[in-house]
C-alpha cells in the first residue's frame, strides 16, 4: 500500500537517481574540440555573461548557421553563475537531462496512466547510449532545451486535451515558441500534437469526423513551424554542406539508410559514432532498397495494429516524424548520422517497444512480474553501457582517439580533432602529422588545410604554410581567422609584397579588426604597405 501511495514519487526519485549516477561524471570534463568552444568561451556574445548587450546580440544574431538565441541565453547563464569553467556547462545539461526524464515520465503517466510503462519508458530512454552525445557534448545542450520545452509542452497540451483551459493552449504554444529558439527541431511539433491525438490522449474518432477540427486547433503552431522552417533554409543557404547535390532517388536511400541505422544502434549501442556526409557513408544499390522495405514494412505493420495496440502505432509515427527533418532530407549538416538527432524522435520509438512488449507478452501471461524484471536488466544493462559511452565524452584525446580506433583510422573528422587537441597542447609536431592524415582521407575537408598551415608556421615552414592556407581560401574562401594570418605568414616567409596585397584586402574586409591591421602596421601603414604591394 504504501508503495502505491507514493508511486509516483519513488519513480521520479529512481529516475533522478539513475540519471545521475550516469552522467554526472561529465561535470569532471572538458570541453570538446567540435563548436564547444566556439558556444562557449570563445563566443563574444556568451563570455560576458548576462548583459543587456549580449541578450541583444543573441536575439539579432545567428551563430554558426543557427538561429539559437535562448540556447545562447542558457550560455551566458551558465557563466554568470560558474564563469568559463567547462564543469558549470556540463552540470546543466545533466540537470536538463534530469529534468526532461522527469517531464517525459510526467507526460506519460498523465496521458496514459500506467505508471510502471511510463517509468521503464522513461528510464530506457533517458540511460540508452544513444543520450550520451546529446548530454556529454556542451554543444548540444541545444538539444537538451529544446526537448525541456518539447516535453512541458506535451504537458501543458495534454492539460488542454483534459479540459481545454485557453491557459493551457497558450502554454503548450509558447512552450513550442521557445523550444524553436533553442532548437529548430521544433518544427516537427505540431505532427507530435496529432500523434498524441491518436495515443493516447484518444481525442481522434475512428470516422475521422472530429480530424478537420482538430487540424484547425493546429494552425498557429503549423504556421509557425513553417516560419521557422523557412527561417532555418535560409540561414543555412550559406553553409558549406549544401554545396553537396544528390538526386530524389538517392536522397530517399538517405533516408531509409539513417532510419535503419538508428534501429540497429537502439537495438546494438556499439561502437557509436558520428559520421560525416564523406562518400563512404552513403548505402546504395540493393542495400538502399532492403532499408527502404523494412522501413514500409514496419509502417505497414505499426498501422495494421493502431486499434489493438495503438501505442505501437503512434510511438511508431513519432519516431518517423520526429527524425525526418534529421534523416537526409537536406544535407545541412555536417553529419550523415550522429546519435544527437535521435534525442527526441528516439521517445516514440521506446514508447512503442515499451508499450508492444507489455502487449505482446500478456496475451501469454498474466503476471507481468517477470517482465518487470527483464526491463529492471535491460536498464541496468543500458545504464553500464551509456556511462562507458558518456565517458568517452572526457575530452578530445579520449573521444575522437576512441573514434579513430573503432574506424580503424578511417574518420577525417578523428584525425583533424586529434590534431586540434595536439595544437591547443602545443605538440606541433604531432599536429601537423594528423592534419596531413586528415587530408590523406578528406583532401577539402573543411578548416583541414589552413590548421595544418599554422601547424607548419609553428614548426618554422613559412612558405608551405603560406600555401596551405592559400589552398583552405581557394576551396573556402573568405575565412577572417585564415586571411588575417596569411598575411602576418607572408610577412615570416619573406613574401613583403604577398603580405602588402594579402593585409590591404583584409582591412578593407574587416576595417574595425586589430589583427587585419597587424600586418599593414608592421609594414609601415598603410599607404607604405600600397606600395610594397604595387612593387
């Protein structure tokens, strides 16, 4: 009796437990090589702390391709209350993570009223090493926030659902308003609002007759998803990913290949890596067709059981909605696939196991005790696995070392991390040999050339650096930091003209930055470096 009486509370407490025993490790490390830095400690905007100016500038601004204002605003709250220590970065994506294990175990209790299903779904969920990269990585507490206002949105929807308090519906679309600037995964909310319809919020009829209402109940927040849709594309536009062109056809194979994949990594949490968008990791031919039928398959069947097991139907219908602006569509990312998109999608997927097993094991027995147990395994399983994962995550050394090992030396993204950790440790030797590796896989991949130019700078190579970072602005050209020390690496080559007509351009680019003038000044100014450079 009294463990029904407090349910609720000893579930939440376990959950909070099990969160922590995992991931509180991360507060112990550093700060990873791929855009932590670039958020945190080197962003103007977030290393002042909480300004009227930053706040400002975080609202007006896009930062590395994205418009992320309130994931901005969590940075800078960050550094007001621990200031640059990588530690009080880490301590609130666990929190968050915390936090949204709690609101999704809430949701799902409230909607369904199943205690023990919205427990071990929660649970599996929030402790699957698919969670590590989204919670270890200080980069990504873009997806942490987001999924915090995704779930109090469920929440406060699911309130309305009940009683259809205009409180409640104002609620769940600010929740949406705010998830969006901390994440434009977000546009996918208003196909969760329809699922949950279905399942289990049980607000659709089997004639449909109420559906044209509840689409028009759906309108402010589909317009909105639209504008934030439009708003990412042209934000976007810019980035250096979408110079890659791939047909309907093969864009499809994309999609059924990353679908897949994150089925085997739910079901096999091995290896996991992230992989970018190099040709290698692409399928094609027959296994792109075998992926795209199980994927009909399994939609075909998910659908067949929408009136004896509707909660397979729906979790089955999330997972498709939630993962497809992530599953290839548009290449306007870096990665092809990486365990951080699954954060919200991988929700419905663990509700339909969760949920489909429950149903399939009770037409076979009626205690469920010893289902109970095979789930406590399974989580206990699951919770060794991700803080081995999530440990990974310690910093560059541990991480893309890891990376580098399962593919054999076969990732260029493992080797051009290793050598910016070689660089910030002043090991230039070191560096400048993984660059070289990096280019040996990738020859344009992205930054590779130009770090491996200031690698050879810093071994004394002058003219060899100058041509590398020559050869990075041929292929990506217009980069600030590249073109303000091409011209102080001409100047060290002996290259006065080079550095004369490098430095001009610069300044007239960027008249306002100290380092664009370094080289114009130490040639004698301006009008000096105007004739250094017509000679």
């Amino acid at each position: 009796m009294t463990f029904k009486k407090y349910s609720t509370a000893i579930f939440a407490a376990l959950l909070a437990a099990l969160v922590l025993a995992v991931y509180w490790q991360t507060t112990g490390f550093e700060f990873i090589s791929l855009d932590d830095l670039e958020y945190t400690v080197l962003n103007p905007v977030v290393k002042g702390g909480l300004t009227g100016e930053g706040v400002k500038e975080a609202f007006t601004s896009t930062h590395l391709h994205a418009y992320v204002p309130v994931t901005l605003l969590s940075f800078m709250a960050d550094v007001e209350l621990f200031s640059l220590k990588p530690s009080g970065f880490h301590f609130t994506n666990t929190i968050l993570h915390l936090l949204n294990t709690i609101l999704l175990f809430a949701f799902l209790y409230r909607a369904t009223g199943s205690s023990w299903k919205s427990f071990f779904t929660a649970a599996l969920w929030s402790i699957h090493p698919m969670r590590a990269e989204s919670v270890a990585w200080v980069a990504e507490r873009k997806d942490v926030l987001a999924g915090f206002f995704f779930l109090a949105g469920l929440i406060a929807y699911c309130e309305y659902a009940k009683n259809r308090k205009p409180a409640f519906y104002i609620a769940t679309f600010s929740a949406m308003f705010l998830g969006l600037l901390s994440k434009p995964v977000l546009v996918v909310f208003p196909a969760v609002l329809l699922i949950t319809d279905f399942w289990p919020l049980e607000r659709v009829k089997e004639q449909g007759e109420n559906l044209k209402k509840l689409l028009i109940e759906k309108i402010p927040f589909i317009a909105l998803s639209v504008l934030f849709s439009a708003l990412t594309v042209v934000i976007q536009r810019g980035t250096i990913y979408t110079i890659e062109r791939r047909s309907a056809l093969a864009r499809l194979s994309d999609i059924a290949a990353s679908y897949v994949h994150y089925l085997k990594e739910t079901a096999w949490p091995f290896g996991l890596i992230m992989k970018t968008r190099s040709p290698e990791a692409y399928v094609i031919g027959v296994w792109a067709l075998a992926a795209g039928f199980l994927i009909i398959a399994f939609t075909f069947t998910a659908w067949r059981v929408r009136k004896t097991a509707p909660a397979v139907t729906a979790g089955w219908l999330w997972y498709l909605a939630v993962l497809f602006p992530v599953s290839g569509v548009l290449p306007l990312d870096f990665y092809f696939v990486a365990d951080h998109f699954t954060y919200l999608p991988h929700i419905g997927l663990i509700v339909a196991i969760v949920w489909g097993a429950e149903r399939l094991y009770s037409r076979f027995a009626k205690d469920l005790r010893p289902l109970t147990v095979a789930g406590g395994v399974i989580a206990v399983v699951l919770s060794v696995l991700c803080f081995r994962q999530v440990s990974l995550w310690k910093d560059d050394f541990t991480l893309f070392g890891y990376i580098d090992n399962v593919t054999g030396g076969k990732s260029a993204l493992a080797k051009f991390s290793l050598g910016l950790a070689n660089s910030r440790a002043e090991k230039h030797r070191e560096a400048y040999d993984k660059y070289g590796e990096a280019l040996a896989l990738e020859p344009n991949f992205v930054r590779v050339n130009g770090y491996k130019g200031m690698a050879a700078a810093n071994l004394g190579r002058y003219r060899e650096a100058a041509d590398l970072l020559r050869k990075e602005l041929e292929i990506f050209p217009g980069d600030r930091d590249f073109c303000t020390r091409l011209a102080s690496i001409l100047i060290l080559a002996g290259d006065l003209p080079g550095a004369a007509r490098q430095g001009l351009e610069n300044i007239k680019k960027w008249p306002e930055d100290k380092m664009a003038w370094d080289a114009v000044n130490y040639l004698g100014g301006e009008a000096r470096a105007r004739e250094i450079a017509g000679r």
